[in-house]
C-alpha cells in the first residue's frame, strides 16, 4: 500500500473520531438540559412557601394571600354601621413565604349573619404554632378599609385593637376570654348579638381541634352575656354555625 493512500486512510479515520467526539459532547449537553426541564430543582423549595404548613389546621383549605401585620387601619362610625354594607366579600390569592404563618380571620359579609366559608381575609404575623391567638388577636382590630369596601364588617376596630384577653382549648371547647371593652347598643339586639358573637366563634371554630366555644368577659362568662344583653353563658358549637 503506498504511503498516500496509507495517509489518506489516516485522515478519513481522524475525521470520523472527531464527528464521534462532536456527538458524544452534544448528547451531554442535552441530557443537561433536559435535567433542568423536568423541575428536579423544585426539591430543595421550602415547602412553606406553597402554603403547605397552613393548610392542615383547618377545616377547609387556606388560600394564600399576604396582608399587613400592623393594627387595622382606624374606621369611622359610619363606615361601621350595622347593618353592614354589602359586597362581594371575596379577596384573591398572593404568595406568601416560610417565614410567616397565615391566618384566616372570618369577619360578617354585609347583612349576613353568618360568617360562610368565604367571608374571612389574610392576615400574615411572623411564624408560629399559636394560631388561634394570633387569629383572635388579628380578629379583634377589626377589618381595613379596603376589607370594607369589599363587604366585610365587624363590631371591632382600631378602637377594640386591645380587647383580646385569651384563649385556652380544654376538651375540644375554646374558652376566649376578652378585656373589658365598649360595644355600641346594638348588639344588645337580636340580630346584633347574633353577628357578634357568630363572628367571635367562626374564627374558633375553623380549627379541628375546637368544637365549641364559651365566651367570657374578664373571666367572667356571664359578665359577657351581659354585654350583649343576654344572661347565663354564651357558648357556641359548630352545629350553630
């Protein structure tokens, strides 16, 4: 064999190696990519920032939605008036992230007694265990102003910020327990009363481990039933929802 074709034999041979090299480089990169397409990075994501830690406390599902932790912004007398002014008692969902806790607060929905499934806002405090404290402390400022443009109310507000006592769980009952604060004659109504204390128990009882309520004033459950005109003592189950 002479020694041009012995080089031309060599030059074949060294051009297939390279193409060889060019296809095992190109089918790397692609398995690279994809990796990366098929979400495997989504594993080292907190779970909390799906909301995962604040839906398995309740009865229904948490939807997350981030507000402010300050006090509510103050309401005038009028804005509060009872009954309330109707809307459509709704919020969207947010992101939210691992280092809060996501509190459902349930506030009446204009001149609906009833506190339903879909007439409570998102409160975010920095993150805990105590949920229904912090859901009573959130409940006890009372709605925004832009809460109530969207048709939520409430007997609280800015003015009863400091109202809430607290709250102890004993055999599924959830003793909530209050300051001494002033409340406008109308819940010494029927229909008052109902929207009061209806509301106060609604955000007990969306978590498992209550199944009723007792209200007290002070310590006092019969001082609260005086309060809102009524006498002996007010207790709640989910079965008066």
């Amino acid at each position: 064999m002479s020694p041009r074709m012995l080089e031309a034999i060599e030059r074949v041979l060294m051009a297939a190696l390279a193409v060889i090299l060019a296809l095992g480089v190109w089918n790397a990169f692609l398995r690279v990519i994809e990796t990366s397409e098929t979400g495997e990075v989504q594993t080292t994501a907190d779970p909390a920032a799906a909301g995962s830690v604040v839906s398995t406390t309740t009865r229904a599902p948490i939807v997350v939605r981030t507000t402010t932790t300050t006090s509510a912004a103050p309401t005038t007398t009028a804005e509060r008036a009872f009954p309330f002014t109707n809307g459509p008692c709704r919020q969207t969902q947010p992101p939210t992230s691992g280092s809060v806790t996501l509190l459902r607060v349930y506030f009446n929905c204009g001149n609906i007694i009833e506190p339903s499934g879909t007439t409570f806002v998102y409160r975010t405090v920095p993150r805990t265990l105590q949920r229904l404290t912090e859901t009573l402390k959130q409940l006890v400022q009372g709605p925004t102003d832009d809460e109530i443009a969207l048709g939520f109310g409430s007997f609280f507000s800015a003015d009863t910020a400091d109202a809430f006592r607290s709250v102890t769980i004993k055999d599924g009952r959830a003793f909530i327990d209050f300051n001494s604060i002033t409340m406008p004659e109308v819940i010494k109504s029927e229909q008052g009363r109902q929207f009061f204390v209806i509301n106060i128990a609604a955000n007990a009882l969306q978590f498992e481990s209550v199944t009723s309520v007792e209200i007290r004033l002070e310590g006092s459950c019969e001082a609260f039933s005086e309060l809102v005109g009524s006498t002996g003592c007010t207790i709640i189950t989910q079965a008066d929802l």
